[in-house]
C-alpha cells in the first residue's frame, strides 16, 4: 500500500518519460513536484476522442475540438524572432488558419498538403475566420477515432507549450502514472463505511478514471467520489472548529429590552420598519437571549437599511448594561455612520465615539479612557478598533460593516476584547450565495433583508454602444436640467494603470467640453487624499454636477440627488462590482438610471453576464449569476478577505447538491465522534493533518 502522504514525498523526476529536466519545467510552471502533485493535477475538460467537428459548425468560444481535413497550402511570414508559419486548412465544409510561432522549420518539413490529418486545437476567432494556434497535428488513421475514448485536457503554460511539452505529452506521462505501481496500491483516504453509505468509488479508481476515463459513466462517479471526499474534509474541518469553539463559549445574556430601545423605538424612529428589519431584530434578540454568543452574518443590499437594525441591537446591549462598538472598512464610511448613529442616539442619552487612524493623540487618550471606565456607550471606528491599546470596561456586541474587506482573523481579534466573547454581527451588501455562504462563512448564522424600504423606485438599467454616445449625453443633459447629479465610472485596474488613467483623464476633458455650463469635478485613487475628499465634497454639496471617476466611489458615497451612473467600459467590470457601482443611484425619490457603456464586439459570456445587470436590481440574482460564470474563486470579497478557494474539482456554484450532503455527512460523524478517535475517526484525522499541512487557505478559514 501507498499513501497519499508518501506520494506527497515522491519526486516526480522518478517517474518514467519524466525525468529531472521536465521535472524541473513541471515544477517551475505548473507547480507540481511529487507524484502527489501530478496525481491531483485534474484536467480541466475532457473531450471525445471519436467526435470529429465540422468546421462549419464551429461558432463563438468552442472548447478543444478534432477536425479531419488537408492544409491547403503553408505561408511563412516575418523574420527571426517574429517568424511565423501559416496554414489553410479545409475540410470541405470551410476553412481554417493554422499558425505556428515556433519551430517553423521541422513542422514546415513534417506536414504537408494533400494529406489527411487530424486537427486538434481550440479554435480562436480572429478578423472573421478562425484560427488553431499550436494544434496538435497527426496523419489521419480510422482506428484513431473508433476508440471512443474520452481524453483529459489539462491547463497548460505557454512556456510548456514552447518546450514542446504538447498536451499529448502530458497525457501520456498521466497514462504512465495511473498505471504505476503506487497508484495501483493507493491506500484509501475514505472509511470503507463512509464510501459505502454514499455509494462512492474507491479513491484508485476514482485517480484512474478522472485522468484516464473508462467512459462517461465511471468518469461522473470518479467526479462525484473525488468532490465528496474534497468537500467532506473541507466541512469536517470547518465545522470541527465551529463545534469546538461553541461548545466551550458561553453568551451574555441580554434579557432586557429597556429604556434606550424603547425610547428611542417610541420617540425617534423616523419611520416605520420594514417586515424584514423587524424579523432581523426578532433573530437578533432570540440570538442574545439564548445564552450562546451570536455570531451572525446579515446580508441586505444596498439601500435595505441595515444601519438601522445595527443601532437598535446596539442598544439592545446597551439596556443591558454593555458596550457595543461598530468597525467599517474605510474612514469615509467610518464616518458617515459616525455621523448617523450620533445623531440618532442624542435623544435617548447615549455616548458614541469615532476612533480611525487619523484620530489625534488626546482625542484618542481620551476615547481609551472613556471605554474603559465604561462612559462611552458605542465605538465606532476602522481597523484601529481592533488594535490592542481599545480595552472596553464591558464590550457585549460588535459589529462589522461591509464584511468582505475583513477576514476571518480579525473578526476573532474582536472575540477577545472581553473575558467572554462579544456577540458579533457582520453585515454585508454583497450577497453571497448560499453554497458559498455555508463555506466561507461556515460558523455564521444568517439573516437576510431582502425586502427595501417602501417607495424606493427601482434603478432602469440599459446597455448602450459607442455609436449611442451622443444619445447617452444628451439623456444626461436632461437629467442635469432637471436638477439631477450624474456619475461617470471608468475601470482602472493596476495592471493596466497608465492606460485607463489616461482613459479616465480623456473622459473628463470629454465630459468638460460636453457639459459647459455644469461644473464636472474627477477623483481616482491615485489622488492625494484631501484633494479626493476636496473634490468629493464638491459633489455632495450639489456645487459640481458631474463626477468622473473610478472605483473609488463604490464604498461608502451616499448623494441621493444623484440619478445617473454611466459606467464606461462595464464589460470590463464583475457583476458584483457593476452592482455596487448602481447602488450608488437609486438612493433618492427621483427615478435612476444605469447605463453600461461597452464597445461592440462582446463575447457571449459577457454579453449575458451584462444582460442579468438589465433584467434585475436583486443583488442576491447578481450573486448567483456571479458565482456561477465565474467560479466562487473570483467572487468579491473572498479574494480580498484571504479565502481565495483553492478547490481542485469541486466547484461551488455548480455542486451545491454534493456539498449538503458532504456537509451533513460531517455533521453525522462529529456528533458520534468529535475527537476523531475510533477507527473509522483517526483515518479522518490522519488525512485532515495532512491536508491541513498542505493546504494554506484552510488556516484562514479557521
Ligand atoms: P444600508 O443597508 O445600505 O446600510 P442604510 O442603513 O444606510 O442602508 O439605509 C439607507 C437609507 O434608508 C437611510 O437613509 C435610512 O434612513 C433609510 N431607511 C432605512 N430603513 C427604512 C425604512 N424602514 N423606511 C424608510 N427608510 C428607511
Ligand atoms: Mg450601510
């Protein structure tokens, strides 16, 4: 028997048709150093080696395909570095272009026209033909493509590609490592009950048959096995730290709900709650009754009227005889909470102090002493809330705005601020969907305000092209007419930063030149701060009526005289942040208007990606639709907030259905065993050590 373990201390170099230079190639451009590595290295598609497309047929972004045809004729072009070698290739229903970059010579000398082969390549389209570059090329036999067999097509690097390291290559060394001796007598990772109950293969076939399948059929259950046992361990290890924390930490218990609550709820509230905003209370209040710490996650969108619901839970614990303090991402939005919550807390006599990074040294002094001796009833503030030096005299509650910007450590920073652990509330605009919700945020309870308070118009949303400009302008110029504010937003992205800065500068002139009598002001990031908050000021006061800007202003801005947001380029925007970006209008009495700007040529994907912006304003829709084009790795916020997921084969968006019952599989053995002793337990706990080990997103997320 072999172990993962060992195989995870195999170097590659040993493995036949490898050899220490590939080895190194392998390691240096796709990461992978042992047999462990290799074995893990999933293909990312399979395609059937029997289906032969038609080159009419092909349309959009096709995946690898086959073709069987004859090159017509080849044509080299350039020199020295920039030598090139194309082809025509036809098989009678149209025609292709082959390109070469490399090794022109051997393949101008190995191929040759009038003879059939087979094509195999993914197919880009370019000046309206399409075109393989670095196909693999072979002279057509019958028995190529009466197998049926379903080949794996792994991620490859161009360097790889250069150095001749073909996809074939690659598989071949596969075939060599599914056959080898260790693999054949690899041991399980799973107990045998475990793959019983759930009707999983053994995790040898599962190796096998997921880079060599047998047929469709063995390669779904080698699929299903393999993102079982992926997300099994994921959840076990999750919720292993969830149960062991809740188990040792008791709540403070609010039973009260008293005169500042009621006070304020009877003599202040300026409206009435939504229907959602009081069952988020009602949860709340169950929660902080219940002698348990709280530890739950609200997602409303924009607009939905959290910060009301975070007030009343702060007096909750306030009529309790406890402090409660709120953390935000940024200054700005620090602030304006700062300046909210003060306000609504004069009437009923409660303290609130704002602490950022720019709080000066007395200020502060005196904020430390006023926390302590327990006459500040709320802090407010950023990330210097957390700091060492903030002693409360009783801390309760905690909150955290816009959780995403925060990771999971620093919301356990916040649990040790009092001999028992505050309650915690984490609030979000940026939905998160379910599946990924259960993961990232495993340990949290969830509330949900999917309800806006009433009279809020919903924002129409369009797509219009450049040749639409002049319609787009003059759209604006009546909105301004009508007393309206307008946003404009470019895309800046680092890479590409001297660029859209020009872009962005462009714009501005444009828009100057457009709007004469309007005052236009501009703010990027790359701005000094006061000059920023110069310019931005400028635009909340109503003195300027145009704002050219980037991302900057998708946190935290709130001018609901503003109904415009034109957002150039949205094809380059994620939905989520395109949605963000429009819960910046919408915020006023008046209608409101997005309008995606984007250039002509959009590939399907994106296309319908901006087309769920148009047809909904629920930013749970948008979530979803997110996750799902875009994989949960890329998804906002568990990027910044460090749980980038690392996931090999399961997928979140898709296997929704595989994580509940890997999750609640988790659960079941938890219950019986939670210290993972029994025999069926210590090979669990023998593979979650070495995943443990292996795996560096897993220490984040506990
Ligand atoms: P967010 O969820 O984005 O933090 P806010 O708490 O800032 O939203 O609320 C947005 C606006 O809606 C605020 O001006 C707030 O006073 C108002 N608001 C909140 N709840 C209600 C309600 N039930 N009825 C009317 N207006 C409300
Ligand atoms: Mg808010």
């Amino acid at each position: 028997m072999t172990t993962i373990e060992q195989l995870s201390r195999l170097d590659i170099k040993y493995l036949k048709g490898v050899g220490p230079k590939r080895a190194e190639l392998l390691a240096k451009e796709l990461n992978i150093a042992t047999y462990y590595d290799l074995l893990y290295y999933f293909p990312f598609r399979y395609i059937d080696r029997s289906t032969i497309h038609r080159i009419a047929e092909i349309d959009g972004d096709m995946p690898y395909m086959q073709l069987k045809g004859r090159f017509i004729n080849f044509i080299t072009q350039g020199e020295g570095a920039k030598r090139r070698l194309k082809a025509l290739f036809t098989d009678g229903t149209g025609t292709v272009e082959v390109v070469w970059f490399n090794r022109v010579k051997s393949i101008q000398e190995s191929y040759h026209t009038g003879v059939e082969y087979i094509l195999f390549g993914k197919p880009t389209s370019y000046n309206l033909t399409y075109s393989f570059v670095h196909p693999e090329v072979d002279v057509y036999k019958p028995e190529m493509t009466q197998s049926g067999g379903l080949v794996g097509v792994y991620t490859m690097t161009e360097k790889l590609h250069n150095r001749s390291f073909s996809q074939r290559a690659l598989q071949r060394i596969f075939a060599t490592l599914v056959e080898s001796a260790q693999v054949q007598q690899i041991a399980e990772t799973l107990p045998q009950s475990v793959i019983a109950e759930h009707g999983l293969i053994s995790l040898r076939d599962a190796l096998v048959n997921i880079h060599k399948p047998k047929d469709i059929v063995t390669l779904q259950a080698a699929q299903r096995r393999l993102k079982f046992e992926e997300l099994y361990f994921l959840q076990l290890n999750i919720l292993k730290y969830i149960k062991g924390r809740n188990a040792q930490v008791p709540g403070f218990i609010f039973p009260t709900v008293g005169k500042y609550f009621n006070g304020f709820y009877n003599n202040y509230l300026q409206f009435p709650l939504t229907g959602a905003q009081k069952r988020v209370i009602r949860e709340i209040r169950r929660d902080t009754a219940g002698g348990k710490m709280m530890n739950r996650l609200l997602q409303g969108d924009v607009g939905s009227g959290k910060t009301i619901v975070a007030f009343l839970s702060m007096l909750l614990a306030v009529d309790n005889g406890y402090q409660a303090c709120i953390m935000a991402p940024t200054e700005i939005l620090a602030t304006q909470h700062f300046e909210s919550i003060s306000e609504m807390a004069r009437g009923v006599g409660v303290k609130v102090a704002l602490l950022t990074g720019s709080t000066r040294k007395k200020a502060r002094d005196e904020i430390h002493a006023g926390l302590l001796d327990g006459t500040i009833n709320i802090l407010i503030g950023t990330h210097a809330l957390i700091e060492d030096t903030v002693q409360f005299a009783n801390l309760g509650m905690a909150m955290i705005d816009e959780q995403h910007r925060f990771g999971v450590a620093q919301r356990a920073k916040l649990w040790k601020k009092n001999s028992t652990p505050p309650h915690v509330l984490v609030m979000t605009a940026t939905p998160i969907p379910r599946t990924l919700a259960m993961t990232v945020y495993g340990d949290l309870d969830v509330s949900v305000i999917d309800e806006l308070p009433p009279g809020r118009k919903r924002v129409t949303t369009v797509m219009r092209y450049e040749k639409d400009r002049e319609n787009m302008y003059h759209f604006v110029g009546q909105e301004l007419r009508k007393g309206r504010q307008c946003y404009i937003v470019y895309p800046l992205i680092e890479e590409n930063e001297k660029l859209d800065l020009k872009a962005l500068e462009e714009g501005f002139e444009i828009v100057k030149e457009t709007f004469p009598h309007y005052t236009t002001v501009m703010v990027h990031g790359k701005m000094k701060p006061a000059e920023k908050e110069h310019q931005m000021e400028l635009f909340v006061s109503h003195k300027a009526h145009i704002l050219v800007a980037t991302t900057v202003i998708e946190v935290g801005v709130n001018v609901p005289n503003a109904s415009v947001m034109v957002i150039e380029n949205a094809e380059r925007f994620g939905l989520s942040q395109l949605h963000q970006l429009r819960g910046r209008v919408g915020r006023g009495a008046d209608q409101s208007y997005c309008i995606l700007m984007t250039k002509y040529q959009l590939s399907k994907e994106t296309r319908h990606r901006l087309e769920v912006m148009t047809k909904t304003n629920d930013g749970f829709i948008v979530a979803e639709e997110d996750m799902k084009l875009r994989g949960p790795g890329d998804i906002e916020g568990t990027q910044q907030s460090g749980i980038a997921f690392n996931l090999k084969i399961a997928n979140l968006a898709a296997d929704g259905i595989v994580l509940q019952e890997a999750r609640d599989a988790a659960q079941r053995l938890l219950e019986r065993d939670f210290e993972l002793q029994s025999p069926d337990g210590t090979i669990i706990a023998r593979q979650l050590r070495f995943l443990f080990a292996r795996n560096i997103n897993w220490s984040l997320i506990s």
